[in-house]
C-alpha cells in the first residue's frame, strides 16, 4: 500500500460509488423533538474513514423524518 503526500492510500483501482438507503423506524418518548432523534443517530452512526486496501473519499448523509401516521414530513436535513 503506498500514500501519497496527505497521507492518503494512493491507489490504481477504480473509483467506485456506494450508495445505502437505510430506513429506520424509531418509537420516542413524547418529549423527543425530531431534531433530537436526527442528532442523537447521528453522532453515533459512525463510519470509519480509512480500510485495508481502501478509503472513503466522500461521506454525505441526508435525514428525513416524517410522522409515521399521515407521512408528513416533520423535518429534511
């Protein structure tokens, strides 16, 4: 494995893009703000930057919450 000058793994592969949907139902107390939940995942849905043999390049991810009884969005971040 070779790095190049930021330290990164240089690599002579492709390039390749993932892309996950993971939809989670969540039950909350009544006093938890949507804002709360997104947070609270959130920080402890960590993904690791760097693997054997690879590295992520880019990481985006997107939030919606809805109310599960008439599908109103509630908050998009």
């Amino acid at each position: 494995m070779k790095f190049n000058n930021e330290g990164d793994i240089e690599l002579r592969d492709q390039k390749f893009k993932l892309v996950m949907l993971i939809e989670v139902d969540v039950v909350a107390d009544l006093n938890e703000t949507p804002i709360e939940i997104v947070n609270k995942v959130r920080k402890d849905f960590m993904i690791k930057k760097r693997y054997e043999g690879f590295y992520l390049d880019d990481l985006s991810l997107e939030f919606e919450v809805h109310n599960s009884e008439n599908n109103e969005d509630l908050l998009k971040v």
